[in-house]
C-alpha cells in the first residue's frame, strides 16, 4: 500500500534506535515532572493564541505565520515530551521544542483553510475527540497528564508495558514503541487540526501514521482485500444482519475452548500441535476475522459460515503446524497476559472505528481508510492473540503496525536450449 505519510501537512518522523538506560527509565515520571509542568504553563498560552488563531483564520482565511509558529513549536515540544515520558524516545528533551529529538514533528507552513471548516471546527472535530481518546489519551484535556495515569488508552498501555521490558531488556520493543508513535501521531494531528493550524482531518489509518513500517514475517496475517463502497441497506442493518454469525461464533467457540485445553497437553507433549487440531482452530480462528470484520464495517459481503480460507476481503492466513518451545507452552496462560492487556484498549478502538464508520458509510456509502485499516489491525492482532493462546502458533502477538513479508520471488527457470544437429554445408 502506497503510504501518504509524507503528503500529510503533521508528520511524525522516528530516528530511535529502542535502546534505553533502565536508571532513567526506573525513574522516567519523575524526570519527566519538569517537562510536564512546563508544558502546563506552556499550554495556558497556546490556547489563548489557538483561539487567536481561529479569529484570524476565519476573516484572513489562514494561518498567520508568528501565531503559525508559535502553535508548531508548543506541538513538537508536547511530542517530545510525551514520547520521552511514554518511553517512545529515550534521551532527555529541552524545553524549547527544537527540531531533531528522535520523536519528532514536522508541520508544514500555513495553508489556506475553509472558512466553513474552521468556524464549525469543534463540531467537526467529534468523531475524531473520540478516537484520539481511546489512542492517546488526551482528547479533553491538552495536558495530557493523566495518559499514563490509567490503562486506558494505547498509549498509556504502551508505556506501562514498555517499562517493564526496558527496564529488564535495556530496550523498548519495536510493537510497543511503534504503538506510542501511532498514539503521538494521532494526537499531534489531532490538536494541529484543533489549533486550526491545518484542516486536514486527523488520520486514524496505521499504516501511514509513522512513516515506512518495518516488515514482520508473523504466522497468523491479515490479508485486507476489497474496495471501500458499502451497501447502505446492509450497513443499516448490520448487527441483524451478523446475528445468525454471532450465535454460530460462539456455539463454535464451545468447541474451540475444548480443543484448546486438548491442544495444549498434545504440543505439551509432543512439542507440536496435531494437524487436525490445528486445522480446527485455523478455520475457527478465521471464521472470527471474518464475522469481525463484518460486523465492525471492515468488509462488506455477508461472509460464509466455515472459515474457508480466500472465501472473505479480509482474510486471514495461518501457516501450519510448527514446533514450539514447551516452556513458553507451559506458561502460555501467563505470557500471553500482556497482549491481553493490549488487546482490551484495542477492542474499544475496534468498538469506535465500527461506530464511527457505521454513520460515515450510511451517509456516504464507503468506509473511510482510516477507520477501515485501524479496525483491520485490531482484529488482526486479535487473531494473533487468540494464535497463540489457542497454540495455533508459538509466534507472539506483534502489537504496532506492520507490513506482512512479501512472498519470495523464485527466479524463473531459464528454458532449456535444444541442441541442434549441425547442418550439413553444401560444397
């Protein structure tokens, strides 16, 4: 998928490398209160210049380029802020929002605005108060203080996982990092768009919220197919529609369970699961991508009831029966603790981006990108999660965007050469 990460007028631009000293990150909300009152005193300012900053907008229909950059710096310098003391970056940021901290922000110039859009901005800006709520964190209250206060959005289940891997490992994992850096993006959109320094609606799409995404070989992968229309009859009638779905899901869910309690003392024993089994649960664990993706708007067909791979646009792919380390089989219960914690707040983004789209495709007849593809990581890393549960896979969940590993290109054979006779050369 082509990303237009870089046409966007808020980019979040990544140069960290993950690693972390685990004395600062020991004590990371501490070194952070400094920054953070600052930024209280800070952000008193800016919403007098942002409302400012919306007169002038409406009567020159801009920007003006002093209160332009006034807005940009409080905005970048609030990133690094939140991405040190989310542990997205590791060194110590100032306190005047200079260019060059690993997690950075890049906003272009003052453009022309609709005045139709920016007089009517905080009406238009609902949906997104949603979204950047459960992501971020921060949508009522332009401090953000309270982001890693609960686990209550993205963000702050990031930071709270992340700071107990950093502070084992001296590193901060690449899904969980990557998660902070969707939330950062999200916000900085966010605020840009309600600081009228842009009118560029805030993109929830993951996949070009940061830039080139790495590429995860992962056994369980969401294939997103299918365009964007959808069936206005059809959305309308969703949830009744996904009914007869539902109960077959959770009849078959029954027997899911109890295969799993049985796939667990076979790879227990064997160090690999049956195939039978894991043909089973495949099919299950596919069936409730698709009912998913259904019912949430991701997809638009009424999907079939047996979890046939390639019968769905959104699709899932599971590669087959691998060995797998009878440790982590043990205690799978216990590992898998964390993506659960992560699949939670995902859930609430999955319950948004349905509800959200649900009214946009009534009323326009398509889905919009950015809440197709942030639904599609949802189930996606649900899928994953229950993978790995289930034994379907030992690979854990991966938890930020990523691109899927293309298949290997096989070169092609070169055709044989026949080999001729000589022709005989009349003398």
């Amino acid at each position: 998928m082509a990303s237009d990460h870089g046409f966007r007028p808020v980019r979040l631009t990544i140069v960290d490398d993950l690693r972390r000293n685990r004395a600062t990150v020991f004590f990371r909300a501490l070194l952070a209160l400094p920054l953070m009152v600052w930024l209280a005193v800070w952000a008193v300012v800016a919403l007098v210049a942002g409302a400012a900053n919306w007169v002038a907008a409406l009567v020159l229909g801009r920007s003006p380029s002093p209160l332009h950059r006034f807005l940009s710096r409080f905005l970048r310098y609030a990133t690094h802020a939140f991405a040190y003391l989310n542990l997205a970056a590791g060194p110590f940021p100032g306190f005047v929002g200079r260019p060059g901290y690993p997690i950075d922000l890049e906003i272009d110039p003052p453009a022309r605005q609709s005045r139709w859009s920016v007089l009517f901005r905080a009406v238009l800006a609902i949906p997104a108060i949603l979204l950047v709520t459960i992501i971020a964190g921060y949508g009522a209250n332009i401090y953000g203080l309270n982001s890693r206060a609960t686990l209550s959005c993205l963000l702050s289940v990031a930071a709270f996982l992340g700071w107990f891997s950093a502070l084992i490992r001296g590193r901060m994992p690449r899904g969980l990092r990557d998660l902070a850096a969707y939330a950062l993006s999200y916000g900085a959109q966010f605020w840009a768009y309600m600081l009228v320094l842009t009118d560029r609606y805030p993109s929830s799409d993951p996949l070009t919220a940061i830039g080139p995404l790495p590429v995860r070989d992962h056994p369980v992968r969401l294939e997103t197919g299918g365009d964007l229309r959808r069936s206005r009859l059809t959305v309308f009638f969703r949830l009744p529609l996904a009914f007869p779905h539902l109960v077959w899901l959770a009849l078959w869910g029954l027997l899911a369970a109890c295969a799993g309690v049985i796939n667990w003392f076979a790879t227990l024993i064997r160090g690999t699961p049956p195939r039978a089994i894991h043909r089973f649960l495949a099919a299950y664990l596919r069936y409730q991508a698709h009912v998913a993706a259904y019912l949430f708007l991701i997809g638009n067909p009424f999907p079939g009831f047996t979890g046939t791979e390639g019968s769905y646009p959104i699709d899932l792919h599971i590669a087959g029966p691998e060995r797998q380390n009878r440790w982590t089989v043990l205690f799978r219960l216990i590992l898998v603790v964390p993506a659960l914690i992560v699949l939670g707040i995902y859930n609430s983004l999955l319950l948004i981006a349905g509800f959200l789209g649900w009214f946009a495709a009534l009323f326009t007849g398509r889905m919009p990108l950015g809440l197709r593809n942030a639904g599609a990581l949802v189930v996606g890393y649900a899928a994953q999660t229950y993978a790995y549960i289930f034994l379907v896979t030992g690979g854990y969940p991966y938890s930020g965007p990523a691109e899927p590993r293309p298949a290997p290109a096989f070169p092609r054979q070169p055709l044989p050469v026949p080999i001729l006779a000589p022709t005989p050369v009349p003398v």
